[in-house]
C-alpha cells in the first residue's frame, strides 16, 4: 500500500519539526558562547542603566560569560533598537526597554525604523519605578485634591516641566489633566535635569518626576511630595500616599516598567534560559531591597507575561492620545 501524498507531507513536516526542536536545544546548550552586551537606550549613571548594570554584573557568573553593558542614548531609543535590531539574533545582545518605548509605538515615531514587538521579543521584566508628583514650595497646595481645586480655579496658570514632548512623565500629566478636568501648561525639557533645576529654582512650579530622581529632592525639602503613581505607597516615601488616595481617583496607575528585549529571531530556548537567570537575579532579596530604597519595585515575569504588559501600555497610551486629540509630532 502506498502513503499518500497526504501524509507524505505530515511525516516531512513532523521530521523538520523534530529537527527543529533539536537545533534548538543544541543551539541552547552552546549557548552563550561569547560576551553578552546589554544595549542600554540611555546615558550612564541613570536609574535605567543603574538597574541594568545590577542585572550584568549578576548575569556573568549565572551564564559564564562577561555581560557587558552599552549606553547609546538619542533619537527616541531608535539608536539603540536599531543596534539591538541588526545584530545576530542568536541571544548574544540585547536590549533594556522602558515604559518610554510602548509611548514611543503608541506616539509612532519610531514605526519608520522599527515596530517594537514585531522586531524584539520580550524577555523579562526587571523592575518597575513609580513617578512622583511634585511642586515647588510656592505652589499653594499640599494633595492632588487642592491642585485640582486650583487648576480648576485658575485654568492653565499652572505650568509643569517634563523631559520633552510625548515623554512617560509627559503622558501621565496629560493623563492626570484628562482624568480630572484641569488644564494646565506644558513646559518640556530636552533633558530632566534641567526641569528639576528649574522646579527647584521655583522658575517652574510642578513635574511628574520619576522617583528614584525624585526622592533626594523631597527628603531635602527642596520640593514637595503630592503623590506617587502606583497602586500602593513606596518604601522610598511611606508618609506621601499615592495619586489615586490623594486625588481620589480610583486606579489611578502609571509604573514606569524596565525590561529586556531581544532581537524578534533568538531562539526560545535561550529566552527561556535568560528568562529564568534574570528571575533569580530579580528575587534576590538584597537587589529587591536595594532597588526599593531608589524607589524601584523588583518585578520577574514570563516573557508572555511582559509582552501582555507592553501590548496593554501601548493600548493605555494610544487611547489617551486618541482620545485627548493631542498633538506630539
């Protein structure tokens, strides 16, 4: 009796599978087989590269290899994604993503160049950090309830820094100001620095700052804490509630996910293999403590998991765009 062509076709497609699985687990059991370099899409010495360089220095001895961290800074992370993007996908470099980079797909500033989980894969998540409404000292309020009150009162008089246009802490103000009815007036920043200089320096009077940069400046007095902006209060800043007690608004959330990505080919049984090194790494109790003092949240997940979080950020963002009608090109 002769097969048919039928299943001809099963028994070659069953052999490729089979084959497949096992380059794939050959592959993993090589792997890593060089240095690793973690493409970080911002300056030395920041929180993000902070974190990351955490990340590195634990990863080596976990995988036998120098992990070596790489910051290229600049044009809304596409310097950095599009060295993540053209390198060999064979798990040897990867990418620290933020919360920036699902506002930079909603925006669509960077679709020209690359589309976030169509060319990277989602890795794991590292931590996530809260941001920190705060004011200068001048501005007469003390909760998000009174800055409410008074931006209501006195529509746009009060202006607020970011780091730039369609930046994470410009998003959440837009969201702050859509939520509750306010208008206030956008001052943005090429860098956060200086719109902390300039809060401080009272020339502004409000920035949605993340809190590991904001807490050194509320412990001094320098500006006021109104509110943070997860779901419970921070062991960095236990006294100051959180937006959505301050303000009264219910689910008010806006964390600022780090992550890591790889390029969209690596084969899984290496983002398995890193999946599960960074979780260990990420529940160790003196990171998560560590990073808990900067006002950072440690936070393992699966990399369906992570890609569930980007896929509903970008939604969040896209929707507050569309829906605000913002301009941010």
């Amino acid at each position: 009796m002769h097969a048919s062509s039928s299943e001809h076709t099963r028994v070659a497609l069953l052999g490729m599978a089979v084959l497949a699985a096992f380059a794939n687990g050959a592959f993993a059991q090589a792997w890593p087989a060089k240095p690793l370099r973690i493409v970080v899409p911002f300056g030395a010495g920041g929180a993000t590269d902070t974190f990351i360089r955490t990340l590195a220095r634990d990863l080596q001895p976990a995988l036998g290899q120098p992990v070596l961290v790489e910051n290229r800074p600049g044009g809304n992370f596409i310097i950095a994604a599009d060295a993540v993007i053209k390198a060999d996908p064979d798990g040897h470099t990867l990418m620290a993503a933020t919360s920036g980079h699902a506002v930079t797909e909603a925006i669509g500033t960077n679709h020209a160049r690359y589309r976030l989980l169509r060319d990277l894969a989602p890795v794991s998540t590292v931590n996530y950090i809260e941001l920190i409404l705060i004011s200068h000292p001048s501005l007469p309020v003390k909760s998000v309830r009174d800055l409410v009150a008074l931006a209501r009162a006195r529509p746009a008089a009060i202006n607020y820094a970011t780091t730039g246009t369609g930046g994470i802490n410009h998003l959440a103000m837009e969201l702050l100001q859509s939520t509750t009815g306010t208008r206030m007036t956008h001052v943005p920043y090429k860098v956060g620095g200086a719109g902390r200089l300039d809060l401080i320096g009272g020339r502004v009077e409000l920035m949605m700052d993340t809190l590991t940069d904001g807490v050194p400046n509320v412990r001094a007095g320098k500006v006021r804490a109104l509110g943070t902006s997860g779901s419970k209060r921070s062991i960095a800043l236990p006294e100051v509630p959180t937006l959505a007690e301050s303000s009264g608004i219910a689910g008010f959330e806006v964390p600022v996910l780090i992550g890591v990505l790889a390029p969209a080919a690596t084969p899984p049984a290496v983002i398995e293999r890193l999946n599960r090194e960074i979780g260990t790494i990420v529940r160790r109790p003196e990171n998560q403590d560590a990073w808990g003092r900067m006002g950072a949240t440690a936070l393992a997940s699966t990399p369906a998991e992570y890609r569930a979080m980007i896929e509903a950020e970008i939604e969040k963002w896209a929707r507050l765009i569309r829906d605000a009608k913002l301009k941010l090109d």
